[in-house]
C-alpha cells in the first residue's frame, strides 16, 4: 500500500507561494508612496511653470502700460522744463467761526473764507511777486473792452466783492488772476455765462474758444479763450502757442477769471496747472 503524503508535506508547498505573493504585495506597498510622489511632482512643476509665465505676463503688461501713460500725468515721472511752475503746498484758508465748507449742503456753495485768501499763490518761478489784494468790482470791469459792458453785467448780476493777483514768471508769462463774489450761486452762474459769451479781455484781443480740459472740482464750470498766436515770432517763441489765454471758471458763488499772456507763446502746461491749482483751491 503506498503511502499517503501526510498534511504536513502537502501544506508546505502551498505556504511558499504565499509567503512570495505576500512579499510582492509588501514590495509594491513599500514603493507605492514614491510613485505617488512621482506622480505629483509633474503637477507641482506644472504649477510653477504656469506661475512664471503668469508673473512674466504680468510684468510685461505693467510695463506696457506705464510706457503708454504720459510722462507728465504719472507722479514723479514729470519731465525737466515741460512749463510747469514750483508751488509750495497749498493750504485752504481758514474759515470763520462756525461757518461751513463750500461743499456743505448748508453752504449752497458759499465761500465764507476771506477772499484774497482764496487766490492762487505765486510759484517759486515769480520772486517778488506783489500779495494779493482786495478790489472793487469796477475794478475788475477795467479788464474787458468797453463793447463787453462788463460793468452792467455785473451790477445786474450783483458782484459784491473783488479780489486780484498777479506776477510775472522768469520765463516772462503773466499771470492775473481775479476773484468776484455774488450774493449766490444764481447770480454768479449768470455772470459767468455773459462772460464766456461776450467777454472780451483788453490784453487777449482776437481771442477765440479754446479748450477746458481742466481738471475741476465737483460743480464747477469753466470756458477759455486763447488769443492767436503770433506768426515770425521772436526767436526761440513757442511755436503755434497762443500768446494769451483766458480761462474763466465758475466755483459756487464766486467767479474766477485767469489771464496769462506771453509775447513767445504760453505754455500749454502753466496754464492748464495754474487753473487747475486755482479750482482747488475753490473746492
């Protein structure tokens, strides 16, 4: 009778192979977090390839637009000589006592402040420079040409005060600049338009519409006049700058009248500053 393999020699066989599926099994457990950091590693590559071109892209369109953006309209970026002047800082004047800001809506746009106080100062550009100063509305009427009949004008519309400046820069614009103060915004909004209309300033003649793109206040207006530029001017004259302009700009219950004039031509920028400055100031 043969003998019959007993249950020990038929187990160990069996025991073998899965002793080595088992070591298989650690094997791949063993490598299985390496291949899932294999696995990532590209995503994480992938995400800071995808960063650099954004930061890159980004840059380049930063750049893009600081080139495209006007020297003279970034901060810090003004080029030398462009016909500005050199301000100190502007402060508004005090007000009396327990009395509002233009802006208030009790104010109705009433500036309470003294009014040669509210002139635009000289720039560093006009040393000597007289203050400014009070002045009678008739006064004022003395800038216009007679035709204008700028002193019914403003007997009609009521001028209750007057207040002037003006000085002379080292590269030979002057400037003069007057203050009139109405008893409201009513009045004053209907002087401002006869002057826009049928103003006519002595030392500005021929003058026709200029532009206003003035950088004003919150319900302010303005209208200017350049005066014709003069042809086979002096040399080294701003070529094709008029040699007058007139701004005339309307801030509540006061109206302002800036006139700059220079026989080589005013420069586009002073003008454009001094009334921007002088709004401000109104604001």
């Amino acid at each position: 009778m043969t003998d019959q393999p007993s249950p020990d020699t038929v187990d160990a066989p069996l025991d073998a192979p899965r002793d080595a599926r088992a070591d298989v099994l650690s094997s791949d457990e063993a490598t299985e977090p390496a291949r899932r950091s294999r696995a990532r590693h590209p995503d994480s590559v992938l995400r800071w390839a995808t960063a650099g071109v954004v930061l890159v892209a980004t840059a380049a369109a930063a750049a893009a637009v600081v080139t495209a953006v006007p020297r003279d309209r970034l901060p810090g970026l003004a080029a030398p000589n462009d016909g500005r002047y050199d301000f100190a800082p502007l402060s508004l004047p005090p007000l009396p006592s327990g009395r509002p800001v233009p802006s208030a809506k009790s104010a109705d746009g009433r500036h309470f402040a003294a009014l040669p106080d509210l002139l635009l100062p000289p720039p560093k550009q006009a040393p000597g420079a007289a203050p400014a100063a009070a002045a009678g509305c008739a006064d004022y009427a003395e800038l216009h040409a007679t035709s204008a009949h700028v002193p019914t004008v403003l007997a009609t519309d009521a001028c209750r005060a007057a207040a002037s400046r003006t000085w002379t820069a080292e590269d030979g614009t002057r400037t003069e600049i007057w203050l009139l103060r109405f008893g409201s915004r009513d009045e004053s909004r209907l002087c401002f338009g006869s002057l826009g209309t049928a103003g006519a300033i002595n030392r500005v003649p021929n003058a026709s519409t200029g532009t206003g793109d003035f950088a004003l206040g919150p319900d302010q207006q303005s209208y200017s006049l350049a005066g014709a530029a003069e042809a086979g001017g002096p040399a080294g004259s701003r070529a094709g700058r008029p040699t007058g302009r007139v701004a005339y700009l309307l801030a509540g219950d006061v109206v302002v009248t800036v006139v700059m004039t220079n026989a080589a031509g005013v420069p586009d920028q002073a003008f454009h500053q001094v009334v921007t400055l002088q709004s401000e100031l109104l604001s």
